[in-house]
C-alpha cells in the first residue's frame, strides 16, 4: 500500500487520539484525565479538530458532549484504524529484534 505522505503535512496525529477518547468519554474533563493532559488542553486540541474539519464535531450538553454526525462518520473509519496501529505499537520486541 502506498500513502500519499503530503497529505499529513500540518497534522498532528496526536488529534487523532483525543478525538477517540473525547468521543468515547463524551466529556472534556473526563478525556483530559484519560488523557493526563488539562482541561484546556482538550478543549484547544478540540477547536484544532474543529478547525482541521471544518465542523463543530461535538455538542455541548448539560452533561458534557455528545458527537455530531460528522464525529460519528470520522469515528466509523478512525476507531478501527487505530486499534490496528495500536495494535502494531504493543508488541513487544522479541529478543535479537533490535
């Protein structure tokens, strides 16, 4: 498989993973934990997303946010892209494989 690698020139794939876990938590305080990151840090790297994607993503509530249908489209392909990636960075090297 062959990617087009100017097409992630300009973005963070850190993003990638706080939209995840902002869409499975529904709660920007809640990600920032998970996240160990602030508060802040989540809603900025939420404006980025917003910014990137041209769309609100998710709505406030009176119990946090809940994803757009937007959100929902990206979580459909990224959740499963994801996994995979991660499950590619958890194996353990064996020894020798240095």
């Amino acid at each position: 498989m062959i990617i087009n690698e100017k097409r992630f020139r300009g973005v963070d794939l850190n993003l990638l993973v706080t939209f995840v876990v902002l869409f499975r938590e529904q709660s920007v305080s809640n990600a920032a934990k998970h996240l160990l990151v602030s508060q802040p840090a989540v809603s900025g790297s939420l404006a980025r997303l917003r910014e990137r994607f041209d769309d609100p993503l998710f709505l406030r509530t009176g119990k946090g946010v809940r994803p757009n249908r937007k959100a929902k489209e990206i979580a459909e392909v990224l959740l499963p892209a994801l996994s995979s990636i991660a499950s590619v960075i958890d194996v353990e090297p064996k020894p020798g494989d240095v």
